[in-house]
C-alpha cells in the first residue's frame, strides 16, 4: 500500500474493502437463510396439500375417486382449479394410470414418471418443457377400504417455485440495496470524521512548511496527545538547529578572533622597526601576512554565510537594516559627508539570515560610499517571491569586464589582491546561496548601480 | 594626548602602545577588559582603543560600561570580526570607528587622529586658529603662511591646545596629556613651553594666541577658522 499516500485514502480503501467483505458475507448467509426458510415452508405447504387431499378422497365404492370441480371451494385449494397457477396435483394407483389429475394441468399429464412405494415421501425437483420449474412431493401409501381390500396409490403435489425464486431476488435486491446504502454512507461519515480527525496533523504540516519558508518560528497552538510529542520533538529540533548554528558561529568567531590577533600582532611588530637593511624582507613578510589575512577572511565571511537553509527564522524587515548600515557609514565616512538617499518599502522582507542581508547590503553601500562622489542611493521593495535591492552611487561607474572581476575576486584563495576588498565576491556568493542574482548597471545618479534579486528562503 | 589602549595578546599591545607613543601620543595599556574600566574612569582620557575579544570583560561591556558612565571621549575598535552585522552592532553600541585586525598601523594612526581631530570638532585634519595653521597628518605648522620650525613637543602641546581652542585647560590635564604616567611631573615644564610657543607663534606680541587664566589654565584664543570645504 505505498502507494496511496493519504491517510485518508488509506482508511477509505481499508474500511471500503472490510466492509464490502463483511456484507458479502452476511449477504451470503442471510441469503441462504432466506432460501432454507422459505424451501421449508414451501414443503409444509405440499405436505398440507396432500393431506388435504387425502381428506377429500372417497372410499365407499371400493376404489379411490375424488371429486372434480363440484366440490365447494373451500374443500379444495382453488388453485388446482385455476389454468397454470403453479399448483398441480395428481393421485396415481400402483399401475401408474392418473386417478385423479388436477384441473390446473388443463388436460396435461402430470409431470412424474416415478411411482413410490407405500409409506415413502419424496421431494423431487423437476424441470419439464412446458411447466415452470417446480417442486414435488410424491408420497405413497396403502389404502385400506372399508371392505378390508388395500391398494398402494401415490398422492402427487407439485408446486411452481417460480414466486419463490421472484421473493428470492427481491430479498436479495433489498438486501443489497441496504448494504449499498449503508457502505456509503459510512464512507462519507468517516471521511468527514477523518477530515475533522486529520484537522491537527494538517495544520502540523503547514506549520512545517512555514518553518522551512522563514515564515515561522516554531510550530505553535494545541496539539492532540497522539501527536503532541511529534510537535515538540520537531520544535526541539528546530531549537537545535538553530542552536547549533550559533554554536558554529561562535565557534567561527573563535577563530577569527584566535587567528587574527596574532596576524595583527605580526603586522604591527614588523611596522615598529623601519630598517632599511631589513626593508626588502619586512615588505615581503607583510605581503605573505597580507595574503594570509584574505586567505582567511574569505573563508572565514564564506563559512559564515548561512544561505537558505535557515530553520525557523524570521522575516526580516529590510528598513532597519539599511537604516543601521547607513548610521555606521556616516560614521565611518563622516569627513565625506555623503548624501545617502533611502527608498525602502517598508513592508520589504527578506527571508532569510539577518546576519546575511547585512553582509549583502553593508558591501554593497560600503561600496557605493566608497566610490561616490557625494551621493549613493539604496532602494528595496519584495514581491512575494522576491526581495530586490538596488545600490547607485554618482562615481565614475563599473565597467562590465571590471565588474567580472571584482565578483571574481577571492574566488581563488591564492590570488593576491592588495588593497582590494573581497567584499563583491563574498556578496556574489552570499547572493548565490539564495538563488539570487547581481548584476551591475548605470545608476541614474551616474555612477555604478548594483542590483541584487534574492529569491524567497524555502522557494525554488 | 592620552591613549588608552585595552588589548590582551602582549606583543601587540606593546608594539601597538610603542608606536602611538612614536606618534606622540602618551599610552595607557590594559591588558583586560576590568583592569581597562578602571583606567577609563579614574584617569582623564582622550581616545581609547578596545579590543572587542578581552578577558574578564569583553570590549561590548566595557564600551557599554563607559558609555553608561557618561564618559564621551572617542572609542576605536579592534575587531577581528569583519561582518557588517558586528560592524553595525559595534557602532551602535557606542563606539566611534572600529579597525579590523590585522590592520595597518598607518591607517590605525590615521584613524586615531580623525577621531582626536572630531572630538575637538575639528572635520578637517587642517586645524586653522587665526593665522595658525597646523596639519595634523604632515605635522607641519604656518604662521601667516610662514612655516615654522617647533621641536616634537612643543607641536604636540600646540596639537593638544589648538584641539581644544577656545577651552581653558588645566596645567594638571595638559602635563596628563602630554606625558605617561611614569614621566615625573613638574608644572614648571608646561609654563616654560607655553612661553616658548608663544614666542614663536607671535614673536612681536601682537595677536596674543595663548591667554593665561590666572589659577585656572591656559586657552588658545585665536578664533577658529576651519575651512569647511564641501
């Protein structure tokens, strides 16, 4: 069954095919039932019949003779009067000629070619052209007359058993009418009930895919005790999760700090004595310092990107974050008084790590701060299946060939950059991760303008 | 004027310490983030430089510490963190710049100077008082256009007054300024390179640019005249 994937169809196939097996069975043997009660009272009947008849059979002349149509009505069954009406009755003597055949035969031989023995009763099924399928009783008996003579006769009764099969189908037409009507409406019933039952582990799923789409945090409201400790194992989970990437990230900050200080400490030491002997070898070990340093702020910045993958994070408002990063270059480039224009909607969203869109967007206006003249101007408005970011500064722009290599830079570990930043390069990789893209252009102020889409956490 | 500078790896708080004193800058060292809270608020202090990753404290507190205390003067980082994030929360927190390791020592010297020159108010690295011009980066000084020769002491006291034109300071926070604490103080000194400055600054004792305030100190008078350019 791995391939019905519902719950719900599941339990519809399963409870459909026990009860279509149940009613089978009990149809079966209410059937049967049916069929023993009825042949039952059927043999009652011709037993009756022919001890009716027996009552009717006159004895005084010395030989059996029984009366015809004459008899009052209530003597007689009327049916052995009535054409074809599927009760025929017959007496024989020993010699097999018809003393008495009933008027229903309309001038017909009764259907029997089998004679009894005295004392012996017999039901026998018989199926002869031109009679409905019927059922006899032949029963034998020796006659004693008045005048001590005997003589063996056999009483026959046939009856059709043409109703009897109607009632049959009829029973059994109600019987699967109501076993119908009953399957289905327990099938409906029970899949409102699995609808009503399911309701929780439908609402835990769209919790976890909120989770996974940044939307949520974790997965909240009453659960049902079934399932109450799966929500809780998964919200322990995602805790985990994102207590484990706080941990790496401690951890990386660990060893930036751990590495760097000590590179600084190099740098420093070798700026403290300018010997001119020792120049060429201080200038070469600052290079090898220089390229260590990239080395590892490159792989360090990488590491630290956390992507798309962020269990459980928030949606984090663009606006703050802009507004932050503009605050701090001001304070950085304070003597450059730069005119930094915001056009953020408010509403704009990222989805995602905060820590990454600061990255993004603080490379990006450290950039255009950079470069201008005296003004740069950061936009971003999301749509719901994009955040998109622009950054235009009025410096003398990037050409494309010079933007090809800026994204390049730091690609390669062992390029030696001096004095250039890794910070388009760690953009373009942080963009990557979140299926985004960087492109460069013209910005309308006359400087370079970069624009980045990043596609929604959780979304292909 | 007085640095303190608050690091734990020793070599590059010595060598670090070393060459802010080359640049003339007397330097208070710490070596953690406790030890570092308690110089800043029991000696007068005009710039500190906080390494973020200190024992006993980290910078984080011991900026917030000092900021919480009132304490206004300019605080440069040390970080080894380069993400913007750390960069914004760092700026946020209370400090004025931050430099991340492993730095350049020029550009340090470069951004300590920027900082000194602000807090003075002072937006260009020029400081023009009158007719006194001083560089802060060639540490050049004309007079009317005329260059002047001074020893390094006597541009670093000029430096210090011409920072804080227009305020009165003491003898005791200009000796404070101007020498670390191992040097054997002697008020005496200030008043003989006062002298000195002045007769250089103004040799026919025309304008007066440095006022005596009797008991109380000493105030550059010149009006300040910073260019502001753009």
């Amino acid at each position: 069954m791995a391939l019905v994937r519902s719950l719900r169809a599941r339990v519809v196939l399963w409870v459909s095919v026990a009860l279509v097996v149940l009613f089978a069975a009990t149809g079966v043997v209410l059937d049967v039932a049916f069929r023993n009660s009825m042949d039952q009272a059927r043999r009652e009947l011709l037993e009756v019949q022919v001890l009716g008849l027996m009552a009717l059979v006159d004895d005084e002349s010395g030989e059996l003779s029984l009366p015809t149509e004459s008899l009052p009505a209530q003597t007689i069954d009327p049916q052995f009067g009535v054409a074809n009406s599927g009760m025929y009755g017959a007496v024989f003597s020993d010699n097999g000629s018809a003393i008495w055949q009933s008027t229903s035969l309309l001038g017909r031989d009764f259907p029997i070619d089998y004679l009894t023995v005295a004392g012996e009763k017999r039901f026998e099924r018989l199926d002869v052209p031109g009679f409905p399928p019927l059922e006899a009783l032949l029963m034998g008996i020796t006659w004693q007359f008045p005048n001590d003579r005997s003589g063996d006769y056999t009483f026959a009764i046939a009856l059709s058993l043409e109703p009897y099969n109607e009632r049959q189908a009829a029973f059994r037409r109600i019987l699967i009418g109501w076993f119908l009507g009953i399957t289905l409406t327990m099938l409906v019933v029970l899949s409102g009930l699995l609808t009503f039952v399911l309701l929780p582990l439908r609402r835990l799923e769209r919790q976890v895919r909120e989770v996974e789409a940044g939307e949520r945090v974790k997965l909240t409201g009453r659960y049902p005790s079934e399932i109450v400790g799966l929500a809780d194992n998964l919200n322990t989970l995602i805790d985990t999760e994102r207590r484990r990437l706080a941990r790496y990230r401690n951890t990386l900050d660990d060893l930036a700090h751990s590495l760097k200080t000590p590179l600084a400490a190099m740098r420093t030491l070798l700026s403290e004595q300018r010997d001119k002997a020792a120049e060429p070898a201080q200038d070469a070990l600052n290079r090898e310092l220089e390229r260590m340093d990239q080395r590892v702020s490159y792989q360090l910045r990488r590491a630290r990107a956390t992507g798309a993958t962020g269990l459980g994070t928030e949606p984090v408002a663009v606006a703050p974050i802009v507004e932050d990063l503009r605050q701090t270059l001001d304070k950085v480039y304070r003597d450059k008084r730069v005119r930094c224009t915001l056009d953020v909607v408010p509403n704009a969203v990222f989805r995602g790590d905060p820590g990454d869109l600061t990255e993004i967007l603080g490379n990006l206006m450290d950039n255009g701060y950079k470069y201008c003249k005296g003004r740069v101007r950061v936009t971003a408005h999301s749509t719901p299946e994009r955040l998109i970011i622009t950054v235009g500064d009025d410096g003398r722009g990037i050409t494309a060939e010079e933007a090809a290599t800026l994204f390049q830079r730091g690609k390669r570990a062992d390029e030696s950059v001096p004095g250039q930043g890794i910070g388009l390069a760690v953009v373009r990789e942080t963009v990557e991760l979140y299926r985004g893209t960087l492109d460069v252009s013209r910005s309308e102020l006359g400087g370079a303008e970069l624009r980045v889409e990043l596609a929604r956490a959780g979304l292909l | 004027m007085r640095l303190l500078l608050v690091e734990d790896d020793p070599n590059l708080s010595r060598s670090l310490a070393a060459q802010l004193e080359q640049a003339g800058y007397s330097v208070e060292k710490s070596t953690d983030g406790r030890e570092g809270l308690y110089y800043a608020r029991e000696y007068p202090v005009d710039l500190a430089i906080v390494d973020l990753g200190l024992p006993s404290m980290s910078g984080v507190e011991l900026i917030k510490q000092l900021r919480a205390d009132g304490k206004e003067y300019p605080i440069l980082v040390l970080t080894a963190r380069d993400r913007w994030q750390d960069k914004v929360e760092v700026l946020k927190l209370g400090a004025d710049d931050y430099v991340v390791k492993p730095f350049n020592v020029e550009e340090l010297l470069a951004r300590v100077d920027a900082l000194l020159r602000r807090a003075g108010g002072w937006a260009q690295s020029e400081l023009v008082c009158g007719p006194i011009v001083l560089d802060t980066r060639t540490q050049e000084v004309k007079v009317n256009d005329a260059k002047l020769e001074l020893t390094s002491f006597e541009y670093k006291l000029l430096e210090y007054l011409m920072l804080h034109a227009g305020e009165v300071l003491s003898k005791t926070q200009i000796t404070e300024a101007l020498y670390s604490e191992d040097f054997e103080r002697d008020s005496n000194v200030i008043e003989v390179f006062i002298g000195r400055l002045r007769r250089k600054l103004d040799p026919e004792n025309s304008y007066k640019p440095i006022e005596t305030l009797r008991g109380r100190g000493y105030r550059l008078a010149a009006e300040r005249g910073a260019p502001d350019a753009d």
